[in-house]
C-alpha cells in the first residue's frame, strides 16, 4: 500500500505499519480506539485502514469487536530466513534438551537492542516465566540478555549503558562495573547465569550459538523456578549451544541465516568504564 496522507509527513504506508506495529505479545489483541491511539491515527483514519487489512487477512476481526494479527500476516512472518532457518536447525535439540530437563527451553535471536524470542518449548510441569515466542525484553536483566551483550559489538553495550539499567527486582544488575564483570565471565566461560533478575522465583542459565566466523548467531537458554539447581543445567544448555554451532557449520553458506559480530573482552571493560 502506498500514497500521500492527509496527515502532513505520514504516507499510507507508515499509517498501515503502525497499526501493524501496535500489536505486541502484551498486546495481541486490541479494539478500535487502542489502535488509533497506539498508532497515532484519527479514528476514521484507523477503521478505514484496518478494514483493508482485515480484507487483505493481516488482521482478524474477533466475535467481541477487538482485531488480532491474522493468519496471511503470520504466514509471511514465517518465511523470514533468520527466523525459519534457526527454528528448523534448533528444534530437534531443544526437544531434547526438554525431554532431559523437563523445563522450558528458548531459542532466541538479537533484534536491534533487544533480543527476540524465537521458540520455546515447555510442558505442563514446566515453570511459568511469561516467555512468549515473538516477545522482546531487555537485554541486561536476563541470562539471554547477558550473552548478546557480551559478544556483540561495543556500540550495543554502551547504547544499553547510556540509557540506564532497569531495575525489575532487587536482584537486577544496576551498576554498569557489576554488569560490564558479568560479561567479562560470560565470554570466558561462554554461559550466563541471571537470577531472579527480571522476575521473583524465575531463574535462566544460557549458552550462544556461533556461526562458522565466530560470530554470535543466536542464545539458546534453560528458564526454570529459582528454587531449583541452575548450575546443574549449565553443561546440558553449554552440550546443546555447542551442537547446534557444529550444525550451522555443516550448513550450505546461504542457509546459515545473519551473525553478528564479536566484541572483544578488553572493549566490555572499555564500555562500562
């Protein structure tokens, strides 16, 4: 879709991606005026556009008025490569991983300064953490977090440092030193431990996985209540990274998806300095 708005600077295309954008996995479902003033749209603007999209199938009209994201938009969502090729890579592990564990396992993936989830798999047994596949949360308070913060690149580090450090419980790292020592032990050791630091009783040890450069691919993480043993996990999450970095690189170049790169262990001190 595209075309000139009345709106002075919004064309028709960035009024239909914001209604799309307003949706989130806290928001997976919203009436009328919740997507007008998400997307900052009048609201004969917004009902005009979101007929088309419910036309067209990218949003669904639900029996109580309220539209969720529809079935054409989610089969096009799929067949993003970084997405599709990692899922099918890592599925097959992470079921094993969650028939040994009996917890939830998550595949995830960077996403500008956020980390996106990808996959997860849990059981009915399983701790609930809030983990939602497509879900975005903050880099610094999960164990997830830790390990893109510590092998990307400097400008990411320094970017969530400047903004400041969230506290979402007492046991968050708030302190740039603390985290910028946490990082240094998390590429030493290539596992990240975070405890109850984005939510009482839930607990997360994590592991990355590398493309064939050495870059960072993606995070593949155990979540489980805090009460239960982290450490024991580590050498099953580390055993799974590990597999996973083989497979990619017995993958064809063109299957092997996007990496990130590296940030040296000397640019972590430099960034929280």
């Amino acid at each position: 879709m595209s075309g000139n708005s009345r709106e002075a600077g919004r064309t028709t295309s960035s009024r239909v991606l914001a209604l799309l954008g307003a949706f989130s996995t806290a928001r997976s479902q919203m009436c009328l005026s919740d997507l007008a003033r998400r997307s900052g749209l009048p609201i004969t603007t917004a009902h005009r556009l979101i007929n088309d999209l419910v036309d067209w199938g990218a949003l669904e009209r639900l029996a109580d008025g309220r539209y969720a994201v529809g079935l054409r938009l989610w089969e096009i969502g799929c067949l993003a490569p970084r997405q599709r090729d990692l899922r099918t890579l890592a599925l097959p592990t992470m079921q094993d991983l969650y028939v040994t564990t009996r917890e939830n396992i998550v595949l995830a993936t960077r996403d500008d300064d956020q980390f996106l989830y990808l996959e997860k798999i849990s059981g009915a047994h399983s701790a609930r953490t809030g983990t939602e596949v497509g879900g975005r949360v903050p880099l610094h308070a999960t164990s997830v977090g830790k390990i893109f913060l510590a092998f990307s690149e400097q400008d990411l580090l320094c970017a969530v440092v400047d903004r400041g450090l969230t506290r979402f419980t007492r046991h968050t790292i708030v302190m740039p030193g603390r985290l910028g020592q946490a990082l240094c032990h998390v590429r030493q050791t290539q596992v990240a431990c975070a405890y109850e630091e984005l939510a009482m009783g839930i607990s997360s040890v994590a592991a990355p996985i590398f493309a064939p450069s050495g870059e960072l691919q993606a995070a593949l993480s155990i979540e489980l209540r805090s009460s239960a043993d982290v450490q024991r996990l580590i050498p099953a999450v580390r055993t799974a990274a590990l597999g996973l970095t083989q497979r990619l690189s017995d993958l064809p170049p063109r299957d092997r998806g996007a990496s990130r790169t590296g940030v040296p262990i000397e640019l972590v001190h430099q960034a929280v300095a």
